[in-house]
C-alpha cells in the first residue's frame, strides 16, 4: 500500500478482529501482498507454506505454545496482522514471564501499529505475561527479528521482509530495541584465510579432524545429531530455546527435497562428532514470480526449476555450530573453519555465486569475527524489541 492509498488518510476507527475462520485466515495469509505491491524487493512466500505454519495441528510448536491471530480492518478493508504466542520451552528455561509476538505487518499508519501491538500484549498480559518480545515467527528457532536495515536485497530463504517505516512505527508503540541480528553476505564463498587454512590441513592430514557431508539415507539419525550439535552449541547464547526432536525433523521433512547430502556438514574431533553446517538453496530465486501460489500450474514449474533448472545462484546458511567445550579454542575455530570450508568448496563447485550466513547475534563478536575472517560482510539487520505489559 503506497502513502496515497486511501487507507493512508482514512479516518475510520480500527477495528481488531482474532483469526476465527477459513476466511480471515486467507486474509491474514494475503494481507502482506497489498503492504508490497510496490516493493521490487519482497518474494511472496508460498500462501501453502504459510497455512502450514499457522496450522495449530502440522506446526510442532503447537506442543509447547500457543498463539493468537489477530487482524486489524478499517471498514472491512484488512490493514494490518499480529500474532501474539507464549513458548513453554522460553518460560521453562528462563522463569521471565516473557511473551512473544509475531508475523507484523501493516500499511503506514501508527493506529494501526499502536492497535495490532496492544491486542497482542493484552492476550499475553491476560494469560500472565509480563514482558512482550518480538517478532519471532514463531520462535526464535524460525523467522526473526524486523528488518531494520538491507530493504533494498530481496530476502533469502525463510528470511522476513518489512517496510522501512515499521521500526518507527514499532519504537512509537512503545517498544524499544532489546537486541540485533546481523546477516552476513559471503560473495564468491571466498576460501578460508591462508594461514587458518594452513592450520586446518594439519589438523585434518594427522586426522585430528574430519569432516563427511550428511547421509539422507540415515536421515533421522542425522537429524538428531544436527539437533544435539546445535542445542549445545547455542545453549548458552540470548534468547536460545532448544529444538524439539519434533520440530528438527519436520525442518528435515520440508526440506529433503531441496537439500543434498552436500549441503551439510559435521566434523569430528578425535572421533566424536563436533561441529556442524547446514545450507539451503535459496529457493526463493525460483518461486519469486508465483505470487504465493503453487496451483494451478506453479507447481510444476518447482519440480521442473528444482530438478532441471540448475543451482539456485545464491545459498543460505542458518545454522551452523561447534560444541561448547571447543568453543574460544583454536580446536573449535578449526573445527568451524572445517565445515564453512567443505560447504563453501561444494557449493562454489555447483556454481553456486554467494551465500548468507544469518543470522548472528549483535553481541556475538567470537562468531562475527570468524565470518568476517572468511569474507563475510554485515549487509542487513534484523531487530528484536520488548516492552513491559503490566
């Protein structure tokens, strides 16, 4: 919506209505292709993907949370969406009284913003909560953060999108920035720095270290051990819930049909499994043109990009970890080193022309530092904010 739509200047009251039905739940689904109609930057997601999601049924958070949708109209013209969730596993770990909201979009108007924000905290406050903290979409294992800064790149592969205007918008609804995530752009997957890459080939030549790609015919197995790597690894960073088994393997699920054995990486130290990488092609350089729609013929036009169509140019990397005990050691930047190096040899080979590594905690300066060691560069920032509610 452009700043002469007409919903810009109207004066109608806004009107919140919670996600009910079938027919506001496609309204809340659709609402963000008004919000960029005009945006060359923003990629639809696929409206499939997002009922999957918002499905309290198929979405593994469901049995740790729950959630409320919310959708803002003037008249019965829909302006804007919400959704405000409380996580067990957060409140479990943390004792905060912390709840979340989520999936914000809005046209440019501050009622709307101040109207979606305070439905949220008032479904939270009413069950208890003291703080609101978001977005997360819904966790801070998915989408996160609002994007502050890069509108002009297109977002990558379960990455958000937002209007310049909405960190304002947020901020004068009374929330104030409580954390950053920075995603890194990684052009030509650069190889690692000589000297790093010196150290890494007598660590691997005594066999100190190996690293193998993952093997999908023992999938599950795989999976668990990627999740075990990670919840370790990240266990002690801002915010970490850990994943369920249930959630890995649904992400396992979803994305076996566009993931190789190559696209992911676990190195050993001394036998025992270490560290890990995990990348993605970013298939939303393939669906950018469906509009969110797979039906009637879009869907052919995946398997065939997918099958036939050659590498996606660009790859994501959203998770990549080194247990706890060989982190701010030599052995765990070797370690890490390790599988950014095998990954970025597999993926150049295929053709592939950049990556994003995202995302990584502002305050993470060990990890930042790494990424920018190999080449990569800050290019966008995604912001996390809170507010008390009671």
């Amino acid at each position: 919506m452009t700043e002469n739509d007409p919903a810009m200047n109207d004066t109608t009251a806004i009107d919140i209505r919670p996600v009910r039905n079938g027919r506001l739940l496609h309204a809340f689904i659709r609402l963000p292709h008004a919000i960029y109609a005009d945006d060359p930057a923003w990629v639809p997601p696929l409206d499939f993907d997002m009922r999957q999601r918002l499905s309290r049924r198929h979405n593994p958070f469901f049995e740790h949370g729950e959630a409320e949708y919310f959708l803002a109209f003037r008249g019965e013209r829909p302006v804007g969406r919400i959704t405000a969730q409380i996580n067990r596993l957060h409140l479990e770990r943390y004792h905060d009284d912390i709840g979340f909201f989520g999936f914000l979009e809005g046209v440019d108007d501050q009622a709307v913003f101040d109207a979606l924000l305070d439905a949220a905290a008032r479904w939270l406050a009413e069950r208890g909560m003291r703080r609101m903290r978001g977005p997360f979409n819904f966790s801070i294992n998915e989408e996160s953060g609002l994007l502050v800064d890069g509108f002009e790149h297109p977002p990558v592969i379960l990455m958000g999108h937002a209007r310049p205007y909405y960190d304002a918008r947020v901020k004068a609804a009374g929330l104030e920035k409580v954390m950053d995530l920075i995603a890194y752009d990684y052009p030509g997957l650069q190889p690692v720095p000589e000297a790093a890459a010196r150290l890494l080939r007598r660590l691997l030549d005594k066999g100190t270290i190996t690293v193998r790609p993952m093997n999908k015919r023992r999938l599950k197995e795989e999976l668990d051990l990627i999740m075990d790597i990670f919840n370790d690894a990240w266990s002690e960073n801002w915010g970490f819930v850990p994943f369920t088994p249930r959630e890995i393997r649904k992400m396992g699920e979803e994305l076996r049909l566009i993931v190789n054995d190559r696209d992911v990486w676990i190195a050993h130290y001394k036998g025992e499994p270490a560290a890990m990488v995990v990348t993605i092609p970013d298939i939303n350089e393939i669906i950018r043109d469906f509009r969110g729609r797979l039906l009637p013929f879009n869907w052919l036009k995946l398997i065939y990009r997918l099958k036939f169509a050659g590498p996606t140019t660009a790859v994501r990397m959203p998770l990549m970890g080194v247990r706890r005990r060989y982190q701010n050691s030599a052995i765990g930047t070797a370690l890490a080193l390790a599988v950014i190096d095998a990954v970025r040899f597999h993926q150049a080979g295929r053709g592939v022309k950049r990556g994003e590594l995202s995302w990584i905690l502002e305050t993470n300066t060990r990890v930042r530092h790494l990424i920018e060691s190999v080449g990569g560069v800050p290019y966008k920032t995604y912001r996390i904010y809170e507010k008390p509610i009671t």
